[in-house]
C-alpha cells in the first residue's frame, strides 16, 4: 500500500457513488457507513504500522513490513464466501483482514451496529499493539545509534 494514487482516489468515489444510488441507502445506513469506514481506516493504518516497524528488527524489514501491508490489504479484498473455515479463523486472527472489511461490511449490511462491540475493541488491541512494537523498536533503534527518543 504505498500511499495514494489517482486510481485509489477514483475506486473511493466510485464505492461511494455506487452505495449511494444503488444501496437505497437511508441516512441511517449512511451513517453506519461512514463510522463502519473510518474503523477500518483506524485499523488498516494500526495494521501498517505494525508491519512498517519491522524494519526495526529486520535487516531490509522495509520492504518486509511493504509486503506484509500489501498482502493484508489483498487479503481483505479476497470475497469471504471463497474462504474456508481455517482462512476465516486466520482473517480475523493472524491477519486482520476480517476486522478490517468483512466486520464493517457485515454491519452496513445487516445494520447490527452491535457488531461495532467487537470491532473497537480489535481497532483497540492493534492500536495498543503497534504504538508498543513501534516504540520497542525505536528503543532499539536509538539505543544503537546513541540517539535519545
């Protein structure tokens, strides 16, 4: 995932555009939406900085953290109906692919905003998860270069 580009910037309008003329979205659902989009956002970039503060600990993890990013968000994007039960298990454990699309897609869809019981406390975790591993690493790396964070 390495930032933004045109095409990125037009798949975002284009979801939105066709959410709302063909999800006979109420304001309601709209709302959910919107909430449901900025906690996937939360936890896609916990998620990156997860995998980016592997360059810390990982000689060339710079590009290790790339991949790993770029695999979550691929992941994410594979349909939950191809998967089987071990890949379900993985998508909303090892990786958080699960957390990140099908649980929000699930709540606009079904309207159980009680799902977001679940979801906060994942976004949570992976927040928890990366600021300690990013500071853990910036220990290590300061610790080596005789810089004082």
């Amino acid at each position: 995932m390495e930032g933004g580009n045109a095409a990125g910037a037009g798949h975002f309008g284009c979801g939105i555009l066709l959410f709302l003329t063909l999800g006979h979205a109420d304001p309601a659902q709209i709302a959910i939406a919107l909430v449901a989009a900025v906690c996937a956002a939360f936890l896609l970039t916990a998620c990156t900085v997860l995998c980016q503060s592997l360059a810390f600990f990982v000689k060339g993890g710079g590009r290790l953290g790339e991949q790993l990013s770029t695999m979550i968000g691929v992941m994410a994007m594979t349909p939950q109906n191809t998967q089987g039960r071990f890949m379900k298990i993985a998508l909303f454990s090892i990786l958080p692919a699960g957390f990140i699309v099908i649980l929000p897609v699930e709540i606009v869809r079904t309207r159980a905003v009680l799902l977001f019981g679940v979801l906060v406390p994942a976004i949570a975790a992976y927040w928890v998860l990366a600021a300690w591993i990013f500071r853990q690493g910036l220990r290590r790396y300061t610790s080596a270069t005789g810089w004082t964070a």
